[in-house]
C-alpha cells in the first residue's frame, strides 16, 4: 500500500480515461479546426489558420450574444441568491437543511422538463401572459418567447440552485466568533458584513459565478426551446454546424475558441483563489 | 474607513433588526416560491386532459388517464429505458475508476499529482457544448459508430471526475492514524483498508454514485453530440417539442421528482440515525 508506485496505479485507469476521452479529443479539434474540405469528400488537413478570423467576423453576434446573455443570468442569479444563501446560513436556524432541500429540489426535475415547463409559463397564450392579457393589463400582441428575455429567463432559473449552493457551503464555513468579534468592536450589522461576511464568503461567489457563467455561456438548450432565430447562442452554432451540417472545421474553431475564452477566466480565478477551491466548492 | 459609531447605537444585536427579521425571510420565501413554480406546472399538468394526446397550455379537465398510460408511447419508454441503462453503468464504472484516484489524490504526495488535479478541474469546468463537440470530433476521426456505447464512453468521462472530487472530500476529513493503528495491531494493509477505510468513505462513494447518476440522466448536451441516432429520455423530449409533448414526458418527470425527493427524505432521515455530524459534503 505505501509503495512508491500505488498512487500512480490507483490513478491511472481513471486517468487513462479522461486522457482518452477527454484530453485526446480536446487537443484533436485544434487539428480539426485547421482542416479543409466538405462533408462529402472529407477533410483533409491544410493548416489553414484563416479559419479563426473568419469564424470569428462571421459569428461574433452569436458569440457576443453568449456572453451577454450568459453574464446577465449569471449576475441575476447572484443578485438573487446572495441573499437567501446568507439568510439560510446566519438565520436559517434549526430548519437549515431543509431550506436547502426546498431550494434545491429543481435538481429532481429533468433539465429538459424545467425549461420545457417554462415555455409552458411564457407561452403566449400561456400562464403569465394568458392571464395578463385577459385582465386587460397586457395588449394581446405582447409576447415573451423567442426574445432575449424568455432565454434568460430560463437560464437564469437553471443557475439558481448551482449560485446557492457555493456561496452557502462559504457562508457556513465563516467562524460566527469573527463576526461577533466585530460586532463586540462596535461594528453596526451593514459593517459587519461589508468587512467580514463579504469577503470571507468571496471565494464561494466566485464559485457560483464560474460555475454558472461556464454552463450558461456554452448552453444551447435554452435557446433552442425558449428562443428564436434572433437569440441564437454559440451552443446553436457549433451543435447545428457539427451534428447537422458536418462542418467540423467550422465547429472546432468555434468550440476552441469558446474554450479559450473560458479557460482564461479560469485561469485568472485560480490565480487568485487557487485550483483547490474550484474543487472545493464545484 | 467609515466613522467609528458611539457604543449606545450599535451594540444591538444583529438578530433583533427587522431587516432580518421581516424583509429578508420574506425575500427568501418568494425566491423559494419561484424556484418551485416551474415544478408545481410540471405536476399540475399531468392531470390535464390532453385532446390530441400532446400537452396544451389551456386547461381542459382533470384526468389520470396519463398515469395509467405511462408507457403507451414506446419510443419515449425506449428512451427513458436507454437512459437508466446508461446513468447506471456509467456511474457504476466511473465510481469504480473514480475512486482509486481519489484515495491516491487525498493521501499521497506524488509526482504528477498536480497534473491530475488540473484534468479533473479542466473536466469540471470545461463548456459541455466543447466536450461534446471534441467528443464527437474523436469518434467520427477513428470511425467509431455512435450509439449507446459512445454515450456511455461520454457519460464515464464526466462522472469520472465529480467521483473523484467527492471521494476526495471524504476521504481527507478522515483520520488516517485510524488505518495505522489496524496495522500496528497486526492487520496487514489489505485488511486495514477493507475494515477500517472503507466503511468509513462507503457514504462518500455512496453519493458519488448517487450524483453520478443524477447528472448521467439529466445530461443533453453532450449526449446530443455522440447519441448518433440513439435517443436518451432528454434527447427524445427536445425532439418531441416541434410536433407537441406527450403528457406522459411530464408524467415520468413526476415520477422522477418523487422518487427523488423520497430517497432524499431516506437518506437524511438515515444520516441522522447514523453518524451524526458526519454528513456528507456536496
């Protein structure tokens, strides 16, 4: 058991696996995307570098558009849970895990099914804006679905749970004699936050944030049920172009460069917080 | 920075403010009111009478009828049957590679371990749409036909490495003097693991599973990308949403909810039985 080479045996199945299956393929659409050709007579490949300026001018509203509506789900839902994670945390007192559960029970719903449902509320002729209009408050040409708003709707509601929860698990872990200390220096309650709940609970908002602005700016799902033609997301584009249109080329520059542009943003969050709380809290 | 307060305005406790106490429950119960709208939609809609057997958004009637034909539509029983198959043996395997790597990545200080830790974070964080593209991109470039093996191929891959972070997380909370002093009692190592270490990290391997599963039958995205032209149960549903949704998708989404919530409810009143202040961390 304590041999030099046991962690290396304990480890390599696993890691031979998502060294095939995950690394493998990831490095392969670099080579991918530099091919030319078509769906019929194949691809070949040319280094063809031109492909990412081109990618880039022609699908940068939808990859513009990824980022805006994935940067407002993610802040709304920070907004939102914010507080409800520090109520349940400092005040949820002996009832604490099952505020948890009720705020987390959207997990037992099948993804597909809670948007599905949405489209169902936003609907025109729907819950919300069906009973709207017949009160007279909304004209009956007004709608919701296909807009911007009905996606971000939905993506934010799907990022709620996965905001709560890292910032709760940062919440929880915050010494209560640290704020009490404050307070015993005289701290008001708005201080005692603004300088020790805040920044003690930083890490699990960064959490959250990385979490949800990662599966919200890749996702598709939302926009393909909830959305129209003028929302379509990056997700869109590389699902039609790789599964429907056989482009590869096209769809592995856009794959990479979404990567890229996500790696980044992690990279400079585990510079500051380190890679060990990315596990912690994911 | 700001100003000291005197001592008589703000050595109140922080409890007794009404912020607390009314404004902020009160946010939080619409916040929780909100996250189960979509839920209570789902449920309420199992017992509409459909007319042309497609879900509609106006109200025609309470009925069961759906209930009692819950697998008249055999495509959809097909797929939900395909993705069971899959979260199950996905799980099973990713449990059973997963853990070894996290027993090594928790107790050992090895060579290359911070490689590893830097796959299973890229693996956690990485867009699906881009795993599953590069996924695909793999298979079509060594010809491998897409069905429910390839899915499976995909689905150990991300299981992979949630086992091994929650494993990990289990097994360093636990004290490592308990297995040395089985050996120093004369248990060779083989034993000592098997009787000391491992009924101590079965929950953790036990919840491992359980997300394992949850996430392998919930997943669309990358399912949509190496399915071929197998359908899951999400895959069947999102194809289903151009022609109308049966009400028996809504049904097993019910069922699902309710099997889960009941396993959930299992599992906690079980914790408290057993080890308390031992939970299991997320």
């Amino acid at each position: 058991m304590k041999s030099r080479i046991t962690p290396y045996l304990q480890s390599a199945p696993a890691m031979l696996w998502l060294g095939l299956f995950f690394i493998v393929p990831l490095v392969a659409i670099v080579s991918i995307s530099l091919m030319t050709g078509n769906p019929i007579d194949g691809y070949t490949l040319t280094w063809n570098f031109s492909i990412f300026p081109d990618v880039l001018d022609q699908y940068s509203p939808q990859l513009g558009r990824s980022f805006l509506y994935g940067g407002i789900s993610t802040l709304l839902a920070l907004v939102a849970m914010y507080p409800v994670a520090y109520w349940i945390a400092f005040h949820g007192g002996r009832r604490k895990s099952l505020f948890l559960f009720l705020l987390l029970l959207p997990f037992l719903v099948s993804f597909i099914i809670r948007i599905l449902t949405w489209q169902f509320i936003l609907s025109d002729e729907g819950i919300l804006l069906g009973t709207l209009k017949s009160i007279g408050i909304l004209g009956d040409d007004a709608h919701i679905l296909s807009t911007p708003t009905a996606v971000i709707t939905g993506l934010t509601y799907d990022a709620l749970p996965w905001m709560a929860l890292p910032i709760y698990v940062a919440l929880e872990k915050i010494d209560r004699d640290l704020v009490e200390a404050a307070g015993d220096l005289y701290a008001s309650g708005y201080q005692q936050f603004r300088r020790v709940i805040l920044p003690l609970s930083a890490p699990g908002v960064y959490a959250g944030i990385l979490l949800v602005g990662i599966t919200n700016v890749g996702d598709y799902l939302s926009a393909q049920i909830l959305g129209g033609p003028s929302t379509t997301m990056i997700g869109n584009i590389i699902q039609t172009q790789y599964v429907q249109n056989g482009d590869y080329p096209v769809a592995s520059a856009l794959s990479m460069m979404l990567m890229l542009a996500l790696l980044v943003c992690v990279f400079v969050y585990a510079r500051v917080f380190g890679t060990r709380t990315i596990q912690e809290y994911s | 920075m700001a100003g000291r307060r005197t001592p008589s305005d703000s050595a109140r406790p922080v409890r007794s403010r009404p912020w607390t106490r009314f404004v902020l429950p009160s946010y939080v119960f619409a916040v929780m009111a909100y996250t189960l709208v979509p839920i209570a939609v789902m449920i309420v809609y199992t017992f509409n009478k459909a007319p042309n057997q497609r879900l509609t958004f106006a109200w025609h009637g309470f009925t069961t009828e759906w209930y009692s034909k819950l697998f008249q539509v055999q495509d959809l029983t097909q797929a939900l049957w395909h993705s069971l198959e899959v979260a199950v043996i996905s799980s099973i395997i990713a449990t059973a590679l997963g853990t070894p790597a996290a027993l090594a990545l928790a107790r050992r200080k090895f060579r290359g371990r911070g490689a590893i830790d830097l796959v299973v974070v890229t693996n956690l964080t990485a867009p699906t749409v881009v795993v599953g593209a590069s996924l695909l991109g793999f298979f079509i470039a060594l010809s491998i036909p897409r069905g429910i093996l390839t899915i499976l191929i995909a689905h150990v891959a991300f299981n992979v490495a949630i086992v091994i972070i929650v494993v990990q997380a289990r097994v360093s909370g636990l004290d490592e003097s308990l297995e040395e002093a089985a050996a120093d009692l004369g248990a060779p190592p083989w034993v000592a693991f098997w009787k000391v270490t491992m009924p101590l990290i079965l929950p953790g391997i036990f919840s491992a599973f359980l997300l394992s599963f949850a996430l392998s039958i919930d997943d669309y995205i990358i399912t949509s990308f190496v399915a071929g032209q197998t359908l899951t149960f999400p895959l069947w549903v999102a194809g289903a949403v151009k022609v109308g949704i049966p009400p028996q998708v809504f049904v097993m989404g019910t069922l699902i909810f309710v099997s889960g919530v009941l396993i959930a409810l299992a599992s906690l009143v079980f914790q408290r039985w057993g080890d308390h202040g031992d939970t299991v961390r997320t």
